[in-house]
C-alpha cells in the first residue's frame, strides 16, 4: 500500500465490519484470485523507510502475499526467500516480477523450516499467534535484523480496518517476547492514513548482535 493502499489496503479485511481474518491458504488463494491485486505494487511506507537505511544480504519475507517487499527488496539488492501458504499469491509475485532474484515458496510458516539464517526477516501484516512469531528470531544470522509491522491490538478501539480478532493483533508485549535474545531497536506505534481513518500499526525493529 505504499503509503496509501490501492484499491484496498492493510485494512481490507473489515471491509462491511464483517469479515473475519482467513487463516487457510484457500480463503487466502480466493481472496487474491477475486481481485486483479489485493495489495498495492509498492511497499508499505514503514517497511521502506526502515530497511531502506540497511545493507543488503540475505532478506526472508514471511507472509510475503504478491510480493510486494520481496520484488521491491531483490530491486534494492538484496537476495530473497519469499514464504507464503497461498500459492495464488506467490504465482502473482513471479509473475510480476519475473526478473527479479527471489525464491518463491509455497509452505506454511508455522511448519516450514529455513535451511540457513538472514539478514533480515520481514513479517509484514502477517498476523499469527505469539508462539509462531517466537520462532522467527531464531532465523535471523548474526547482525542481522528481525523487522514486525503489522495492526496493532489499540487499532480494534482507536483506529481503523485490520482483522477484528484480538488474539491476532500486535502488542508491544507480545513483539517484546518474540525479540527475546535479541536487542529491540525500535518498538513503537505507527500511524497509517487510510481512505477510511488513521490506521494504528505497531513496529518492531531487532537485532542480533
Ligand atoms: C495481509 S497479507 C500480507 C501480505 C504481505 N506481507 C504484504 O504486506 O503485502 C497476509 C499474508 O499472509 C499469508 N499467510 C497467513 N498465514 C500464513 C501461514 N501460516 N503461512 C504462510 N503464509 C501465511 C496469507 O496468505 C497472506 O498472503
């Protein structure tokens, strides 16, 4: 969504105030097949700003959906493995951007397991339960950095869009556990204009040293 969404954005999901988050890859395959492009070409305003001051290497995008960090991260030099259970998605996302250097993968995060360590992984709008997010920190090499952003818990009361279920929104805590062992750059509130309101994301920023 850059900085604005296309069409729809971060805060599709709510649309109607109905809709809850999918959490199979074929709610998630219907949802990219019904639309030309679910989220904007380019990346999140917050994800660019944050990793465009890094050093490329070895960059995993987790949830990566069509690809809009991953195309937009090899762009910048940086070699990538993007992950995500919708192959509806992924196909989007080579198709896009055929040129680029990415590794494309269709695998379920909460049981797929990387061979080496990164960089830098990316979890971008992925919102799944605090053991799963655990895991993450353990993929990231040394000095390389584990970056969250995606709706905060505050935004069900205070902002707008998002998925509608508590249990699958950030908290500072929650991003606080899933940085153990690591040390926490940044940890803070962002807020995203959106055509319907100011969203309220939460970012965390971590480092191994
Ligand atoms: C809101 S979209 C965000 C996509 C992308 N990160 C972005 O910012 O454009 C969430 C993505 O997470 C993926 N996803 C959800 N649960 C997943 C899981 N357990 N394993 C892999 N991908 C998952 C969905 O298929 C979807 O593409």
């Amino acid at each position: 969504m850059g900085t604005l969404p296309l069409m729809t954005g971060e805060h599709e999901q709510v649309h109607g105030g109905t809709r809850q988050p999918g959490r199979d890859a074929t709610h998630w395959d219907e949802r990219y097949a019904a639309t030309d492009r679910l989220w904007s070409a380019e990346p999140n305003a917050t994800v660019e700003s944050v990793i465009a001051e890094l050093e490329p290497g070895t960059a995993l995008d987790l949830g990566a959906g069509e690809g809009r960090h991953a195309v937009w991260l090899a762009r910048r030099g940086w070699r990538v493995t993007a992950v995500d259970f919708s192959a509806t998605g992924i196909a989007r996302g080579r198709e896009a951007a055929p040129d680029a250097e990415v590794a494309w993968v269709v695998d379920d995060v909460r049981t797929w397991v990387p061979t080496t360590t990164y960089d830098l992984v990316l979890v971008a709008y992925l919102h799944l339960a605090d053991d799963v997010l655990k895991r993450f920190a353990d993929w990231i090499a040394p000095g390389g950095r584990l970056v969250v952003v995606g709706h905060a818990l505050r935004n069900l009361t205070d902002g707008v869009g998002g998925p509608q279920d508590p249990r699958l929104l950030h908290t500072e805590d929650q991003l606080r556990t899933a940085a153990e062992g690591l040390s926490i750059e940044r940890l803070e509130e962002v807020f995203r204009p959106t055509p319907e309101g100011t969203a309220i994301d939460l970012l965390l920023v971590a480092r191994r040293a």
